[in-house]
C-alpha cells in the first residue's frame, strides 16, 4: 500500500469514526380532535384530543421513540401539549417545553367554521387558498409568511442549544409543522403549500442536518414526510 493510499484510508477512517449521526428535528404534528373529525378550521381555538388522538398520541410516542430523542418542545396549545406528553413518557420520561412560537397558524374568522363555511363566508379567501396564495387568513388571522417568521425564530434558538448527533421533537400543528419545515430546508412556503402534502394526525417528518451553506448556517434535508405509526 502507497502513503497516498495509506493516507487517505486513514483519513476515510477517521471520517467514520467521528461523523456519527446527524442532528435531527422531528416535527409531529398533534393527535385528533373532535373539531378535526369535523372538518372544523380550529387555527388557535385550544381544543381537548379525542379519544382517536390520545390513542394515536401513544402509538406515534412509541414509534418516535426509536429516534431516541433527548428532548421534546411543544406548543403551548393543549391538543400539541398532551400529544408532547406522551412521547416524552415513552422516551425517558423527558422534560416538556412549551413555546407558544409553535402554535397553529392564527385562521382569524376562519376558526371554528368548517371549510364549506369558510368557502361559503370567505369566497375571495378560498380562491387564494387552492390556489396556493400567501394572505392573512380570515381577514385578521396570519398569513404563512407571519408563521415562517416567527417559528424562524423559535428555530433559530432551538438549534443554537441542539448538541452534535442530538435528535428533538418539536410537537406542533399541521399548517405550522409544514411551514417550519419548509422555512429550515429553503423551500418556498407558497411551493411547499403546493407540493407537500398536509400533515395527518399524529403524522411526523424528520429533518436531518446535511451539512452548512456558504454563509455558514447549517443545511437540512427532509428524510422522512408524514410518516406514521401503524394502526392509527
């Protein structure tokens, strides 16, 4: 063996023994609520699980579990929070914390009508929706440029404290689970709007760290989109 050939051996050796896993998000979205089996646009109404969502609660717990996560960070809307709760318990009994940064998309006089009440009220507002249009939803809610800023930050402070191979969960809600995603990987909210499919309940992506941009901020790339455990 050649010192070229010995040293990039060693070098690759090397490689592999300290890049270990990545750093991971996985972004969860809450168990099901009765307003969610109705079709009902709940935005930030605070709404219990149903019985079908604590159920699904333990199952994702239990699968999510296998990522080992060392911690979990949860809206502070009830529905997320329990959700939270049981994966923490499956996990190791992990510490919860809650950060009203990732609740649900505000839907203004959207919340608690169901779709064909909001395309009935709001005719104008469910033509930009299919469309895929970014506007402040119900006339005084957010738009997904106002939920992209704000779980931006709550990111931003996230992955400063996130340690090296270390996995967290994020317990969220459907719109905002897919907005942060989007927002941490660069793609376009309208696009992601568009193109990514909704989160069921219960359903996760994982988000793995692929490395840094040109101006120094850690890259992402999604590895898993609205996976589920079986049977719920």
């Amino acid at each position: 063996m050649s010192e070229l050939t010995r040293s990039l051996a060693a070098e690759a050796a090397t490689g592999t023994a300290t890049k270990g896993e990545p750093r991971r998000l996985v972004v969860l979205r809450h168990g099901q609520t009765v307003s969610n089996a109705q079709g009902i646009w709940q935005g930030q109404l605070d709404h219990e699980l149903s019985d079908l969502g604590h159920q699904q609660a333990r199952a994702a717990a239990v699968a999510i579990s296998s990522l080992r996560p060392s911690r979990v960070v949860s809206s502070d809307l009830s529905r997320a929070h329990v959700t939270a709760q049981e994966v923490a318990a499956a996990s190791g009994d992990l510490e919860v914390r809650v950060d009203e940064r990732w609740r649900e998309i505000h839907a203004g006089g959207w919340q608690g009508l169901t779709a064909d009440q909001v395309y009935s009220q709001y005719p104008q507002d469910a033509e930009k929706l299919i469309s895929g249009e970014d506007f402040k939803r119900g006339g005084h809610g957010e738009s997904l440029a106002d939920v992209a800023r704000r779980t931006r930050q709550a990111l931003d402070g996230l992955l400063a404290t996130m340690d090296p191979q270390e996995c967290v969960v994020i317990t969220t809600h459907g719109v905002t689970g897919r907005c942060l995603v989007a927002e941490l990987v660069g793609l376009d909210q309208s696009l992601a709007w568009r193109v990514l499919g909704g989160f069921g309940n219960c359903h996760w992506a994982v988000v793995e760290e692929a490395g840094t941009t040109g101006t120094g901020r850690s890259s992402w790339r999604i590895t898993q989109w609205n996976a589920s455990a079986e049977g719920v």
